[in-house]
C-alpha cells in the first residue's frame, strides 16, 4: 500500500499496527472491544520515553497494554 505522507499528517489516514493476524480478526477484534471486552492498559507512556517502555516489555513487568502517546495527541485527547 501506498501512503501519502501530507495525508497522514492532516489525519486522514490511521496507522494501527500488529505483529499477527488477518484484516478479518482485527475487525472482529474491534467488534469485541466496542461490544464491552475488557483491554487491559499497563500504562500509558510518553513517545520520547519508549526505550523505558520497552525495557518494561522485555523484562516482562508490564500486566497488559503500553500504550506510546505521541505528543500532538496528549494535546488532543480522544473522548
């Protein structure tokens, strides 16, 4: 696929990542997240403090998500 990067940057585009599945599992995946499955979030953490984050992952301290905030969303939170 091909991204337009100004796109991207005026936020018609959204990046979500994962290391498995297919399109179909990460729709129904969405499905059970909005029907009430519960996701657990470790901790939300800066982007400029993912080498810490990391660290976490790899030492197996965290219980459930990290989550990378980048810093133009700190501004504008979701709701």
């Amino acid at each position: 696929m091909e991204l337009a990067l100004p796109r991207l940057f005026f936020k018609h585009h959204e990046i979500i990542g994962s290391t498995m599945g297919s399109h179909e599992e990460w729709a129904e995946v969405v499905d059970l997240v909005a029907a009430g499955l519960p996701v657990v979030v470790d901790g939300v953490v800066p982007l400029a403090d993912y080498p810490e984050a990391l660290l976490r992952l790899e030492a197996g301290e965290q219980l459930g998500k990290i989550v990378l905030q980048h810093p133009t969303a700190a501004a504008h939170p979701r709701t």
